[in-house]
C-alpha cells in the first residue's frame, strides 16, 4: 500500500509541468497560435525559479520569476509572430533555441547550488490519513494550482461568452475580425497566459521536482507537451488525463530502473518519447476526428485590413 500511494504520489508530482505547459499551450492554441518555444520558455523560468528563490529563500517569488519569465519570452515570440506576422513555427523553434542556449549560458554559476528546505507540502489534516494522504494529499500546492486551472480553463472556453470569442478566433480570424472583435489583442492575451503557465511548468521542475538547476533538465517535456495537446484534441479533461498518463510512464521507467529488469537503462529512459510517438500514430488514424477539433486558424498569421 505504501510503495501504491508513493507511486501515486510521484506520478502526479511528475505529470504537474506537463500539464501546466499543456494547459498554457491548449488556450494559445485555442485562438489560433502555434509556439513552438515552450522548452525554450520552460527553460529560462526554471533558471529564473531557482536564482530568485536560491537569493531570497522565498518559494513563491521564485514561482512568480517563473512565471514573468515564461510570459516575457511568450511577449518575445508574440512581437514577431503576431506583431510583426512572422511565420509562427520558425519563430517558435528559435524561441526554443533562444531559451535552451542562454539558460545553459546564464544558469553556469547555478550548477551545483542547493536551495533552502521548504515547509513540508500537502494539505494539513488531510495529508496524515492513511493511503490517501501520502497519495493524494500530500503535493505541492501547484499540484492542486494546475487541478484548478485545468477546470477554470475548461469552464472558460466552452462555458463563457469570451472563451467562445476565443474560440471564435482561433476557427476564423477574419469572420471574428470583421464582427469586430479585437483578434491581435486577444491572440496576445492568450499566448501570455500560454508563457506563464510554462512559467510554472519550468519552476516547478527547479524548485519541488527535482530541486537544482542542470542545463537542458526540461529533458523534452516541453516538446511533449505540445504533442499532448493533440492527443487531447485540444480539450482541458484530456489533456489531465494525458499529462498524469506520460507523468506515470516517466515514472514507471525510472521504478523498472531501480527494481533491475535487466533492461538496457537507455531504452527505459526513452519510454516517454516512444509513448509520445505511438500516441501521435494513433491519432493520425482517425482524421475526421483531429479536423474537427484543429482551430482552422491554427498557425495562418492574421494581418488586419488597414
């Protein structure tokens, strides 16, 4: 029971960045915004997490760095891509290249350095029951941050009048633009909350996952959380579901690992990836089903009529 509710315990801690980057992805590309930079943007707010947090011994402000970091680098990708109507996937994958080098560059003094003990996570009252409370009850409160975020997102876009602008956006720019919906300020607004959300994503690896900075530690997550927002068809329930499902694969290899299968580590460690890529495979089938969900917008640059 014990080793069930660690498992439990550590597959929902490992699923939380992925399902904070998926979640900031779904909205952005919800009005018809593709960033590719998410690894680079996870990157810089988890270099930023830790310093701020390693200066100040404050958690929450390095959270907060994170999170104005992912947003500054969405901010950056937005000037050219929506601004400027660059096209939306090379600059996407120069933000991820951006990201990846300068963290590598700037978080060299950072390597090595530990963080000051935090308070003990969880719910008080609830953590201490049995099973449940080490399962369940027990995480970090981003953990629970990106449980209600998941839901406000859910709520937002298929129960309010903005998230159907949104939407709107995203299916035809040009029919929400001539309604006279302000599509360039909502597409801003949508991919700024995308960054903060990888903001979150990229903190939380530095300062409850695994707290250190080590160059390149997003490892890809940020890659599969784009990969994951197809899977879910772009809708938030799913998209839970998938994140804990990749966070459960990442964390049985490393159990397999440790119980010494006899298998060759290599292979365990790129059982993530491989599920990534059996998913997207099994996707690909049914397209009549992926058509219907992909905002037509996605990734078509919009240039208003002057």
């Amino acid at each position: 029971m014990d080793a069930t509710a660690s498992l439990i315990a550590t597959t929902l801690s490992a699923g939380t960045p992925l399902l904070l980057a998926a979640t900031g992805i779904l909205v952005s590309e919800r009005s018809g915004v593709v960033n590719l930079g998410i690894e680079g943007m996870m990157l810089m707010a988890a270099l930023a997490g830790f310093a701020v947090t390693h200066a100040t011994g404050h958690y929450a402000l390095g959270f907060a760095a994170g999170a104005l970091a992912g947003m500054a680098m969405a901010l950056l990708f937005s000037a050219f891509a929506i601004g400027l109507a660059t096209n939306q996937y090379a600059t996407g994958l120069a933000l991820a290249l951006l990201g990846a080098g300068l963290s590598a560059f700037l978080g060299q003094t950072y390597q090595g350095l530990s963080l000051h003990a935090r308070t003990a996570d969880g719910i008080p009252g609830l953590r201490d029951l049995p099973f449940l409370g080490e399962a369940f009850f027990s995480q970090h409160p981003v953990v629970y941050l990106s449980l209600a975020l998941t839901a406000g997102v859910a709520w937002f876009l298929f129960r309010t009048r903005a998230g159907l602008t949104l939407r709107a956006i995203g299916d035809n720019h040009d029919s929400a633009h001539a309604l006279g919906i302000k599509v360039l300020a909502i597409r801003y607004g949508a991919v700024a909350f995308g960054g903060a959300c990888a903001g979150l994503a990229g903190a939380h690896l530095t300062l409850v996952y695994t707290p250190q900075w080590i160059e390149n530690m997003t490892a890809g997550r940020g890659w599969i959380a784009l990969a994951l927002v197809v899977f879910a068809s772009w809708r938030p329930w799913r998209v839970l579901a998938g994140a804990y499902l990749f966070g459960a694969v990442s964390i049985g290899q490393l159990h397999a690992q440790a119980i010494g299968l006899g298998i060759p580590s290599q292979l365990l460690s790129s059982l993530p990836y491989l599920a990534t890529i059996l998913v997207l495979v099994v996707i690909s089938q049914n397209r009549r089903l992926t058509l219907i969900n992909t905002p037509a917008s996605l990734g078509r640059p919009f240039v208003p009529d002057r």
